[in-house]
C-alpha cells in the first residue's frame, strides 16, 4: 500500500502545480490592454505643432522601416544622414528590416512600452487597421495640414492611409501616415521580340490577348510567371480584373462600400480569362511549381514576351536587358488613361506613444518634401511624388515605369492590392488562383470562395 | 536487467520494516527531494508551464494580438471542426507520418539488417556519419535544396529528360497530385539517416551468440532478421518511432520554405497555419487553439507509441 502511495501523491502534487499554474494564467487579465486604450492618442492632436526640431533639445528618434533592398535602402540612409546633420541635436536609431520580419515584429514592438517613434505600417485591416484599433498610432492630420501633405499628396494616395479612429473603417476619417515611394503593376515587354512580332505595344486588354495569341502561335512562351511564391498570383488577376469588372466594381469590392460582391459578371470574367490563358498555355508549363524569381529570371533573358510584375522588378530586369524591355500598363479601352493595381509605399506613421511627436512628424515630413522625393529618385525609386524635373532616360524601363506612375496616380486609374480585402483574403485569394489555373477549380467555384471570405468578414465586422 | 533488478528487493525490505518510523522518515526525505528538484521546477514553470497556460487561456479568446480581446469561449476550436483547411491539415500530416516515420524506418531496417550480414565493414564510423549528415544540416538550407531539385527546370526534371522520361516530368511541388508526397520525401531522406545510426547501434548491442544460435538452427537471412534482428531492436524502433512522428506532426519550416502551403492549400500543415494565423493573418486565438489541438495530439500519439513497446522482460 505504502509503495503504491507514492507515485500517486507525486502525481497529486503534479497535477496541484499545473492546475495552479494554469489557473493563475487564466486569472490574469485577458490577452491584449482592456478596451479605452484608443483613447490615449486624441489628447495631442489640440496642440500647436512645433515645426522646428532644432528647438527640442537633445532628442534620440527611432524609427523602424523596411527599406531593406539597395534603393530605399540607400535612399534612406542618406536621408537620415541629411536630417542628423541639419538638426545634430536628433539622433536617429534606425531599425531596417524585411517587410515580412516587419510584419511579424512590429506588432509586439508597438505594443510594448517604449514603441519606436516612427514606423512604417502597412495599408489595409490586418497591419494599420488592427493598430488603429488598439490605439498605438496617432493621428497626423495637424501635421498634413502644417506641412502641407494635405494638398501635395493626390487624395487617392492619402485615403489609402485613412482610417476612421476605431480601426474598422479604411479610407474614410483620420490620416495615419504618407509615403515616399510608389508602385504599381503592369507590364514589362521585350522591345525586340515584340517588333520582330509586328505588334505594337498593347494598350487593353484585348491588344494584350492578341499579342498572347500571336506569341503562342510563333513559338514563343508569351508570359513568364511562376506562382510558386503565392503573390504573384493576385497581380496577374489585378491586371486582368481591372479591365473586366472596372474601376468602381474592383473598388467596391476591395473597399467594403457594398453593393459587390466577387461573384459579380466582372470578376468571374476575368477569372475565366485567367483560366483560358492557363488552358492555353499562355502560362506556360510548371509555372506553380515555379518561383518568381525564376520567372522574372527567364523573362530578363528573353525566353519570353511578357512578364506582368510590378514596378518594384525594373531593377531587376534592366541591368540584364538594357534598352530592350519596357514598361506599360493597360487602359479599359484604347485612349483611356491606364486603370491597374499598386499604391504606395509602407506609411510613414507616428506612434501614440512617442515622447517627440513634433520632431518625428518635422522627420517624415524631410522624407517626403520633394527634396526628399528627390533623393528617393536619385537611389532609382519610384517616388510617390515624382519632381517635375526628375527624368530618367527616354529609352529606359524607368521612363516608362513612371510615365505609367503618373498617369495611374495623376488621372484616378489606381486600384488597390485586392489582399487589402479581408485579413485572410491573401491566403483565400492567392491559394484560390493556384486552384483555378491548375484546373482544381472553376472559375464560379473560384469566386464563391472568394465571396465566401468576404461575406464573413462584413459579418464579423 | 540491471535496471528492474534491485526493485524486488527494496520493495521487500519496506514491506518487512516496522510500519511508524520509516513512513516518517520517507517523507522527510521526499520533501528534501522536493527541494532539489526546485530549481529544475522552478525553470520548468517559468519556461514551460506558464507559457503553456497562456497558451490555453489565449485560445479561448478572439485576439488580433494588439487591441482587446473578446472571449470566445470554445468558438476556436469548434472552427477547427468546421473549417474544411484546417481539417484537412492535420490530414496532411498524418500522410506525413507515413513519409517521416514509416518508410525510413521500414527502409533504414532493411539497410541495418544488410549491414549486419557484413561482420566487419572499414570506416563504418565514416559512412554513419555520411548518412547522418542530412539531420545536421539546417532544414531551410535542406528545403531551399530540396525545391531546386523539383523545380520545373531542377535536376530531376532535367534526368528525367535525359532518360527518356519527359513524359513524367512536372512541376513536383506546384503539382496538386504530388505536392505532398514531394515534400514527404524530404523527409524520408531527412529522418533515414537518423533512424539508421540507432539501429546499427542497436544491433552492435545485441549479443553475437544470438546470431551464431540462429545460424546454427539453420535460420536464413529472412528468419535471422525477424527472430533476433527485430525483437532485439524493439527499444530503437520506439525511439526513432516517437522521434520522426514527432517531426512530422510539426513540421513547419519545410513547407515555409518550399510551397508556402501550396499548391492551393495542398501542403497546409497545422504547425504553418499557427504561425500564419499568429502572425499573418492576427488570428492569435485561433493559432493558439491549433496549437493546443497540436500539442495534445502530439502527446496522444507519442504516449499510444511508448504503449506499443512491451514491458522490459525480466520475467
């Protein structure tokens, strides 16, 4: 009996010990602040704002960005550099990082209790909306209005760092940030291979289909793309989604202003589209199986007409093709101003918590004046705002990269990234377009998920 | 045996001694015992089983990880049953079981058993360390590898060609068909290595007269292996068996690397989308409560295995 005693009491006392280490953890508060936190941000935004960080005192500012590859990279060490020798009595810490270690570690940086000053936050629900609700950013619109941002940013641009003040609603009500650089998706060509086609630089999507027919026909792989990577999938739709369901259709959808839904005529035509061009070979073979890197690859060595990526690849692609590839993106119908997908760089945003709002707000504002926009374009950035004597040579992948920026960001043709849709609607979308073109999926099944998705999420809203 | 031997005995010796004292004095000792194993507690608690409570307390909440959370009760882990993804993730890794721990196990036996029939090999010592290499390179470095070799242009697509066999040739990884057994395979030749260095020192273990009894009763290869080889190795298999099931149930860095949970949600696994939710997605209770499934799993599993290996003998 004795002998039998023992493991049971050191099975009692075991079992105590984890009964009360569990306990004690659930009776501590629940996860994340108790609610009211939101509140802290609204006592600053009544005062006067000091433009001049000279007259701080002795000021030590961190901010965390993700300027990792060698133009912003570049461009924002020189730039910090610039502020630190104009105010010598700011320091500034910088934090540079990938954007998905940003992703992931920014969370918990904001929510600790010594934030960085300034961050860069990303668009949408999952990263600027989910900090606007817990109340870690403040909102800048003295500073927009003191700097001007207000009138030198296109409304279009500013909107896609608004929220309203308790996160749920994007685009409409308060500022939370700008950003120095731009981007869109479109569609590098091989100048060569194009002309010894007879075709001309196609302008819509049916000039883009003919050209991919044609391409086919001759032998030559028409689109280099591999969607092993998943992203690559939601700018190859984007493109195709813009000329089908439109301006307002995509925006509907994207922005939750109602009154869309995914499996509207629009978008499940451009998913048969997609498809067809899977079926056809437009595609090539393999390409889930292939990386982006790989295909950007292929494209720059001229195995294949076109390549549908965004701006961020020129540099990738001209040190290997020189003069020979171009950049366009595709208008509805043939003298329109081009309608496709991109934004703008990660926000420049001020956190709640930072004990020097003004300076960091006087700091974002040296990034994107266009003294800063000048330095961007000077490190081969697409600059958000791009100065006017800023010129890249006329025979360039640049040239046309921000002829196509302007013309997209000056003339309302931009649409946002459709990932912005939901938290999970990347997984759900770039998941579903690897179904669709592999044949898993019809292109009316593809869309009831997509729909499904967005429908649960309106609900839990 | 030297284990189990001195049992009777003491267990004898307390049954024999006066009841009062002894009992007394047993539990002063324990408590002194106690107070040894306080440090190792100590960190246990603080490193292990508070987290471990968090964990549990953060799955009954909704919680984007930032802002205030709303209980929620059981609703996350009731989405686990409901939602077709994540049930089809644990799915995809019970396929893996048969990838991590049966085939290289079954294969590393058949290697081990060969071996023995060679009684003594030069530089033994050197090929165990070639086969045992896979487990010490880094699993990113082995999965970035690993792609190359799928990749629809990589070296087994090209041999294939070579041989005549373009026919077969496809994206391995971004293929809906063989996208899961690719990344398997990985792990076949990740964790073969592992379970062939504890059988070839398992059977160094048992004793030769074995062997020599068995040849003399006139036993072949095939009868050697299943009346000496394989009881001998009982110990080894649980081992490698808890250790490559283990590895399947959560793996994770292998799928990051090489298919993101593609093609579609082909290779979704539950320890990815815990990481997804946590971190992509700001589903922090969700993600917890997937990893509470995981964990529990993971201990079901690894207690019905030390279950299969009967007792030590002694009897």
């Amino acid at each position: 009996m004795s002998v039998r005693t023992r493991p049971h009491r050191h099975r009692r006392i075991a079992a105590a010990l984890t009964v009360a280490c569990l306990t004690a953890a659930a009776a501590a508060c629940a996860p994340g602040p108790s609610g009211g936190s939101s509140a802290d941000s609204t006592d600053n935004s009544a005062k006067p704002v000091s433009t001049d960080p000279a007259k701080a005192g002795k000021v030590t500012l961190t901010e965390w960005d993700q300027n990792t590859d060698p133009g912003t990279n570049a461009s924002t060490a020189a730039l910090n550099k610039a502020f630190m020798q104009k105010y010598p009595n700011v320091t500034i810490k910088r934090v540079s990082r990938s954007f998905s270690d940003l992703k992931t570690t920014l969370k918990l940086a904001l929510s600790s209790a010594n934030p960085p000053d300034v961050v860069q936050a990303n668009q949408g629900y999952p990263d600027m909306g989910a900090f606007v609700k817990a109340g870690l950013l403040q909102p800048v619109d003295r500073y927009a209005k003191t700097y001007g941002w207000n009138t030198s940013f296109p409304s279009q641009l500013l909107d896609l760092n608004r929220f309203s003040a308790d996160g749920k609603t994007w685009k409409t009500g308060n500022l939370y940030g700008v950003s120095q650089t731009g981007e869109i998706v479109g569609i590098y060509y091989n100048k060569a291979k194009l002309q010894s086609l007879g075709l001309s630089v196609p302008t819509t999507l049916q000039e883009f289909e003919t050209a991919l027919a044609k391409a086919k026909a001759s032998g030559l792989q028409p689109i280099s793309y591999g969607d092993a990577d998943k992203s690559p999938g939601i700018h190859i739709f984007g493109v195709i989604q813009a000329a089908t369901a439109g301006k307002d259709g995509v925006r509907k959808l994207v922005f939750n202003t109602g009154g869309a839904k995914w499996t509207d005529p629009g978008t499940l035509k451009a998913a048969t589209t997609l498809r067809s061009w899977a079926d056809k070979g437009y595609l090539g073979s393999g390409f889930n199986g292939q990386s982006e890197d790989q295909a950007v690859a292929s494209f720059a060595q001229g195995k294949a007409l076109f390549l549908v990526d965004g701006t961020w690849q020129a540099a990738v692609v001209e040190p290997k093709m020189k003069q020979n590839v171009g950049f366009t993106a595709l208008s509805p119908a043939a003298g329109q101003p081009p309608l496709t997908q991109g934004g703008e760089g990660l926000a420049w945003a001020v956190t709640s918590k930072s004990k020097h709002p003004d300076v960091a707000a006087a700091y974002i504002n040296f990034l994107v004046d266009q003294q800063g926009m000048q330095v961007s374009a000077d490190h081969g950035n697409l600059p958000a705002l791009p100065p006017a004597d800023h010129k890249p040579a006329a025979d360039s992948v640049y040239a046309g990269v921000l002829d196509e920026w302007k013309a997209v960001s000056q003339k309302d043709g931009l649409l946002p990234y459709l990932d912005y849709t939901t938290p999970t609607f990347y997984d759900t979308l770039t998941a579903g377009v690897q179904e669709l073109t592999a044949g898993q999926l019809t292109p009316a099944k593809f869309t009831d998920q997509l729909q499904s998705d967005y429908a649960s999420f309106q609900q839990s809203k | 045996m030297a284990v189990t031997a001195p049992r009777p005995t003491a267990r004898n010796r307390r049954a024999d001694a006066p009841s009062g004292r002894p009992a007394r004095r047993r539990g002063r000792i324990q408590w002194k015992g106690y107070l040894y194993a306080l440090p190792a507690l100590a960190v246990l608690t603080a490193f292990l089983l508070v987290p471990l409570g968090q964990l549990v307390q953060i799955s009954l909440y909704h919680w984007d990880g930032v802002s205030a959370s709303t209980w929620a009760g059981l609703a996350n882990y009731t989405e686990i049953a409901r939602n077709p993804q994540l049930r089809a993730g644990f799915l995809h890794s019970f396929v893996l079981i048969l990838f991590f721990a049966v085939f290289p196990i079954v294969l590393a036996l058949l290697l081990a058993a060969v071996t023995t029939r060679a009684s003594r090999l030069r530089g033994v010592s050197f090929f165990r360390a070639l086969i045992f290499l896979p487990q010490v390179v880094a699993m990113v470095v082995t999965a970035t590898a690993w792609t190359a070799i799928y990749a629809p242009d990589g070296i087994l697509n090209t041999a294939l060609r070579t041989i005549g066999l373009k026919a077969v040739t496809r994206p391995w990884l971004g293929d809906f068909s063989t996208a899961l057994p690719a990344v398997g395979l990985i792990g076949t030749w990740l964790e073969i290595g592992l379970c062939l260095v504890l059988f070839t020192a398992g059977i160094g273990q048992i004793p030769a007269e074995l062997y020599e009894a068995a040849r003399i009763d006139g036993a072949g290869v095939v009868r050697e292996f299943f009346a000496v080889t394989l009881p001998g190795l009982r110990g080894q298999i649980t081992v490698a068996l808890t250790l490559t099931v283990i590895a399947a149930l959560r793996t994770f860095d292998l799928v990051y690397v090489a298919t993101h949970g593609g093609p579609g949600n082909a290779t979704s696994l539950p320890a990815f989308e815990v990481y997804n939710r946590a971190f992509g997605t700001g589903q922090v209770g969700s993600a917890c409560a997937i990893a509470v499934v995981l964990t529990v799993l993971i201990l079901i599993v690894t207690i019905l295995i030390t279950k299969l290996q009967p007792k030590e003998d002694g009897t």
